[in-house]
C-alpha cells in the first residue's frame, strides 16, 4: 500500500508541475484570452504549441492516474467515497481531454491565418474565440467534478484519520469554495472571486498534502 500511497503523493506534485509547465510553452488554463494575438503567436512558435497541448494531455492523464491510485491506497476505508473520487476525477479528466481536440485546431486556424486576407481573418478570429469559449466552459464543468472528488476523499481523510487532521480539513473546505466558484462562474462568467480564492487553497491543500504522503511512504516501512 505504501507505493500506492507514494505515487498518489508523487502524482499530485506532478500534476501541478506539468500543469505549470503547460503554461510556459503557453497553454492558458483559465482567463482571457486575445484571440487574434493568440494565432499570431501559434503561428511563430508552432512548436511550442504542441508542446504545451501535449504537457497538458499529460497533466489531465496524470489526474486518471492519481484517482486510480487513491482508490487502491485508500478505498477500502469507505468504498463509496473511493467510487465518488474515482468516478468524479476520472470524468473530470476525460471532459478535458475530449476538449483538447478542439484546443490542437488552433493549430490549423493560426496556418491559414498567417495566409489570408483580411475578411478572412475576422472569420477564423470568430472561429477561435467559439474554441476558447468553449474551452472555458468545459473547464468549469470539469472543476466541478474536481470538487467532488477532492471533497470525497478529503472526507475520508477526515472521518478515519488517514493524514494529520488539518491537511483533511483543508481539503474540504477548499472544495467546498472552489465547487461553489465553478458554479457561479458557470452561471456569471463575472463572479471569479470565490472560484480564486478556492482555487489558492486546493493549490496549497495538494502540495500540502502530496508532499506528506511520499514522506509516509518513505517513513513507513
């Protein structure tokens, strides 16, 4: 059990990692984003386009990766919560995946950008914004699954005394907020501050907690 609670601590560091990785090859998780400057920049760095699509792909199969193990590592303290993370952050991860083969036709859009007159440009700008659009809603769909997830096992945590205490705690109250904040975000694109705020603590609540779980697995023969 220790080397499934090794990889899930590994996990969550990794997903943050490549998460952050994504965004310096210049994939944007969340935000606005100028269309017309984002196509120019695909269509000069195509390269690094890929890479920041494929660093994402990465994370998003990292997250399938780390709810599989979380259920071999902690499942059979409570089998349905174990079922509600799984299922939750393994649809979580597929609705982010299906959606990146609408991100990587960006890559198409920027070539024929770079080659058309200007009424065709506007077009293919429209075109961009309906796939980054999209993408966002997508997003927050997928972060509401998130919440259940982490919710569900940061209650186990919680009721059985798997890790300290307030690690557990912080995760309920972060996936509480950040639930909340998807929600509203879907319902006003407007309302980001609950959603931020939550995010910072999820944040904080996995390298918290990834951390102390590969050095259990490390202490613990």
């Amino acid at each position: 059990m220790n080397i499934e609670i090794g990889l899930s601590g590994f996990l969550f560091l990794f997903i943050i990692v490549t998460n952050l990785a994504s965004n310096y090859f210049g994939y944007k998780t969340l935000g606005k984003v100028d269309a017309e400057v984002k196509l120019q920049d695909i269509s000069q760095a195509q390269q690094k386009f890929k890479v920041g699509v494929i660093l994402i792909l990465i994370e998003h199969i990292g997250i399938i990766l780390l709810a599989l193990m979380l259920f071999i590592a902690f499942g059979h303290y409570n089998i349905i919560l174990g079922i509600v993370w799984g299922t939750s952050r393994i649809i979580e991860a597929l609705i982010q995946i299906y959606d990146k083969k609408n991100y990587w036709g960006l890559l198409n859009i920027a070539i024929k950008y770079s080659s058309v007159d200007e009424p065709e440009k506007d077009v293919l700008i429209n075109s961009s914004e309906n796939i980054f659009k999209l993408k966002e809603f997508k997003f927050a769909v997928a972060q509401i699954f998130f919440s259940i997830g982490t919710l569900a096992y940061s209650t186990l945590f919680v009721i059985y005394g798997v890790v300290p205490l307030f690690i557990g705690w912080i995760g309920i109250v972060a996936g509480i907020l950040y639930g909340l904040g998807s929600g509203l975000y879907l319902r006003n694109s407007q309302i980001k501050a609950l959603w931020s705020i939550g995010g910072l603590l999820i944040l904080l609540y996995e390298i918290i907690l990834g951390i102390w779980l590969l050095w259990y697995s490390i202490i613990i023969p």
